[in-house]
C-alpha cells in the first residue's frame, strides 16, 4: 500500500477505494504540515461513498466560502486594525500607506504565500511561487490592459518608473534564487532589506518631489491651495486607505439611534444586549434592502464566517478629523465578549492550547482563566455610552485577531489547492498560476477597472505595479526567511521549468512596459492594453503547454 517515500499522486494505479483510503493514511507525502483538514483523507475516505467528482465539487464550493472569508477578514477586520494603529502610531498618510496599509491589501496573497511555503513538500515552492509570478503577470497585464483599453491617459512618470524597475529587480532576485535551486538566510532577508529600501525610496521621494513643487508654486500658493492628504503618486496609500474606509462596518448609524443608545437606567442592559445582537448580526440591513439577488445570495453565503468573525475580532474605528464620532465602533458587551473569545480562539487557531505548563496545566486553562478575568476587568471599568481610555488597544487585539484567522484560513485554501492537484494530478505551480493568483486578484481587477471608469486610471495603474511588488517581496521574504531558520539557514528548492517560465514571464512582461510606456511618452493607449492582454494570453498558454507535456517539463 501507501510508503513514506513515495509521491501521494502514486494512488492512481490502484483500483479499490479501501486500497486509495488506506494508501493516503499510510503515505506520508500524503500528510498536511499546518491546516485542521486533511481533505485528500477526505475525499478518499470520509467522503469515500460518493463519486471523486462529486466530492471535488463540493470541495470547491468549501474553497470559494474559505476564499471569501479570507477577502472578507482581509477588508473588514485587518485593514480597519492598521488603519487605527497607523493613526495611533502617528505615521503619515505616505509612510502608512507603503507599510501598514499595503501590508493589509497584500494580506491573503502574502499569508497564502506563507502557508503554501510552510507546507511544501521536499522543497516544492510550486503554489508560492505560482501564485506571487501568476497574480504579478495577471495584475501588471490583465488589470493594467483592462485599465488602458477603458480609459487611456497619460501616467505620472516618476512613481511608474519607480515601481518598475523595483519590481524588476525583486523578479530578477527571485528568478536567481530559482536558478540556483536553494535560497540562504541572507537572500530570503534580501527581499524584505530590498522592500525597506523601497519604502524609503517612496517616503524620500515623495518628500524631495514636495519641497521641489513647494519651491516652484511659492508658499503663498501652497498654503492656499491646500496640501493633500495624499499626492496622487503614493499609490499605495491611496489605494489603502479607499480600500480601509470602504470597508469599515456601517453600523455606526444603527448603534446611534435613541432607541439603542437611550441612557434610561431601567432599560440599560436591554438596550446593552440590543446593542450586542444588532452589532454582531452578520447581514447588514440597510446594504440589504438595495442588493440584487445575487447580492443577498453572497451576503448570506458568508454570514456564517461573518458571525465568527465578529464575535472574535474587534474592530476599532479610525478616529475622524471632526472628532463627531466619539464611540468609534465601542460596543461594552461585545468588547468584553473580544477579550475572552480572542485570546481562546487565538489559542486553539495556533495549537499550543493542549501543550502543557511544566507537564502539568495546560495552556488553555490559564488562557481562558486570563481571559474571563480580562472580561470582568472591562465590564466593570466601563460604561455603554462612552468609549474606555483604552478602546483604542483593542484595535491591536483586533489586529493579532485578524492576522490568525488569515493564516489559518489561507492554510486550508493552500490545503485544498494542494488536494485537489493530488486529485486530477496537476502541479502546484499550474494551481498557484490560475487559481489561487486568479482568486487572490479578482478584487484588484475589480477595483481597479471601476476606479478607472469613475475618472482614476492613475490610481488604478499604479496600484497594478506597486501592490504586486509589495506581495512579492513580502510573499517570498517572509516565508523563506522562517523556512531558512527552521531549517539551519537554508532551503533547498525543487524547481522545474514551469516555475523559470512564470518569473521569466513576469520579467518579460515588466520589461516590455518599462520600454514601451516611455517611448510612448507615458501614454497608457488602448493598443498597449490590448498587447498586454495578448501576452497574458501567450503566457497562459505556455504554462498550460507545459503543464499537459506537450512543451516538456523537467527539474533543473
């Protein structure tokens, strides 16, 4: 039956179901490193009964709610957390849009990435790499063509350049690290050293750019006029801060009405657990009343994970300039119920609830014991009607929160990814280039095409380059850098050809641009969207090419 040392895709010569399921159990290769579900144990044995294809689909619709749960987490719940850290920290729109903010739009992609590098298989980086190289070709040309072919403008020059040219030299770095099938310690921090450099770049950049404009338009002129908040060239920060403050929970409104909000002592715990119950509901009324049907389908498709989310993820809102928010998104009983439920979810999300204190107590004991003392501490220090001194912690509760729940449900999505390529036999890399990049940048398509349309296409362009050079280096630097610790200082990779053409298929594609906009005088035209589309295309196809053996594929 099932050996250690064997490929799990091995199980295909057998013919018995029994023989499958017990082959997948004894199979090591058949095991998950992280993850609550073994889904090709699964497939092949749980759901033994039914036909492999019928629990496939069924498999994928678990996929698609895990997809939105993890989009969902990512707007909802983690970027409304570095928003109000940003805020708290006192970091500029510029030095929070390239840092906190940008690291909340590249969350699913940089935590998939993390998941699928901690669960690789004797070095297969295949669905990282597919992926980080995928969603960079299908935003820098999908996105970025769709953008041009909409609505041709002319591109700010310097920010363009800028992102370029970083993000080819990021895609050069990696490309060298295939090729040299093992990445070092040094080399994996070289992205993320790389990404400081970058940050810098932006933040020096943006400030020289300013006082040149300063000293040309006069200060007279400046003051008059008004700086803005944000110049139209941080990409980044633009794009984040949109991102934050469209999705931050419209329930203000509805805890403000007298009803909820009456400060009669008689009614005080009613109107406190009315509170509660309106703030968790997990559809949003007033957003439901104007949805389409295929509106309220999605609504209550992910109410489940919504409801969950809420109770164990607080979100703080940002502090505005007017100061006529005062509350912030303050709810006294689901707040104390954060402090409690964060800290256990936290704990059992991560594993260490059942490891023992000196052999003895275990971790979810006093976890849990801190945790209700931590509850009382709040109910008692605070008042329904007025926010605590220390509401604004609970945005950094939030913030560690929301980042387990993005681990822990980029690892299934990478789980089932990887299941479902044992099923029908496909790479990793082939399932990181299309699914997994598709699933991760379907939202960039959107938001971005639609900022175009509205009259944006400058936002939009550049957050085709500056978003995708960001998940890159933080999508490789991260994970490989606490691969090569774990594994004394180096990571040995299993890379094939499929992977060497998904970097070169990047690199050719930022190349073509950084040739072809400035000979066009920085004219993003409706053909140079259409060559792009059409070298997504190409690109699509060699892949696939690849993938079925008609190019040969091979290890280098």
């Amino acid at each position: 039956m099932g050996d250690s040392d064997i490929d799990c895709n091995q199980f295909h010569h057998l013919a018995n179901l029994s023989d499958v399921c017990t082959f997948v159990k004894t199979t090591s290769s058949c095991d998950i490193d992280e993850g609550f579900v073994n889904y090709t144990q699964l497939i092949y044995c749980t759901l033994g009964s039914l036909p492999v294809w019928l629990a496939c689909i069924l498999l994928i619709i678990w996929w698609l709610f895990l997809f939105c749960g993890l989009a969902v987490t990512a707007d909802e719940f983690f970027c409304p957390a570095l928003a109000v850290i940003s805020q708290n920290l006192k970091l500029s729109h510029n030095v929070a849009g390239v840092t906190f903010l940008a690291f909340g739009n590249g969350a699913p992609d940089i935590f998939s990435a993390i998941a699928a590098i901690g669960n690789a298989k004797e070095g297969d980086a295949g669905l990282a790499v597919g992926a980080l190289f995928g969603a960079g070709v299908f935003v820098t040309a999908v996105v970025a063509g769709s953008i041009s072919i909409i609505k041709p403008f002319q591109c700010m020059e310097r920010p363009f350049l800028r992102d370029v040219i970083f993000y080819l030299a990021a895609c050069y770095w990696a490309w060298v690290v295939l090729w040299d099938k093992k990445i070092t310690q040094l080399e994996a921090a070289g992205f993320i050293i790389l990404y400081v450099f970058y940050v810098l770049v932006v933040v020096i950049g943006r400030y020289v750019n300013q006082k040149f404009k300063n000293r040309q338009t006069g200060s007279l002129l400046s003051r008059l006029c008004g700086e803005p908040a944000i110049d139209i060239e941080d990409d980044e920060a633009r794009k984040s801060l949109i991102k934050s403050i469209q999705t931050l929970p419209p329930d203000i409104e509805i805890e403000q009405t007298p009803i909820l909000r009456s400060s009669s002592h008689e009614h005080s715990e009613k109107s406190m657990f009315a509170d509660f119950l309106c703030e968790i509901n997990p559809v949003d009324l007033q957003e439901w009343k104007e949805r389409r049907i295929f509106g309220k389908i999605y609504e209550i498709f992910k109410s489940p994970l919504v409801l969950l989310l809420k109770l164990t993820v607080p979100v703080v809102s940002e502090e505005p300039e007017d100061g006529q928010d005062e509350m912030r998104n303050w709810n006294k009983l689901l707040n104390c119920v954060h402090v409690f439920t964060a800290p256990v979810f936290a704990m059992f999300a991560t594993g260490v609830g059942f490891t023992k204190i000196g052999s003895v107590f275990p971790v979810y004991g006093l976890v849990m014991i801190i945790s209700a003392v931590l509850f009382v501490a709040v109910y008692v220090t605070s008042k329904r009607d007025h926010r605590p001194v220390y509401h604004t912690a609970f945005a950094y509760l939030g913030f560690i929160a929301a980042v387990i729940w993005i681990y822990s449900i980029a690892n299934e999505i990478v789980n089932i990814l990887q299941a479902l390529g044992v099923v029908f036999d496909l790479s990793d890399a082939i399932l990181g280039l299309t699914l997994l990049a598709w699933g991760n940048s379907i939202g960039d398509l959107i938001a971005d095409t639609t900022m175009a349309r509205q009259g944006y296409p400058r936002m939009g362009i550049s957050a085709c380059f500056g978003g995708p050079l960001f998940n890159l280096l933080l999508g490789l630097g991260i994970p490989f850098t606490i691969a090569c610790i774990k594994r004394g200082g180096v990571f040995y990779l299993k890379v094939n050809l499929e992977q060497m053409v998904l970097a070169a298929g990047l690199g050719f594609s930022l190349a073509s641009s950084l040739v072809i906009v400035p000979f066009s005088k920085f004219k993003m035209s409706r053909p140079y969207g259409i060559y792009l589309l059409f070298l997504y295309a190409t690109f699509l196809v060699v892949a696939v090419l690849i993938e079925v053996n008609v190019i040969h594929n091979f290890d280098l």
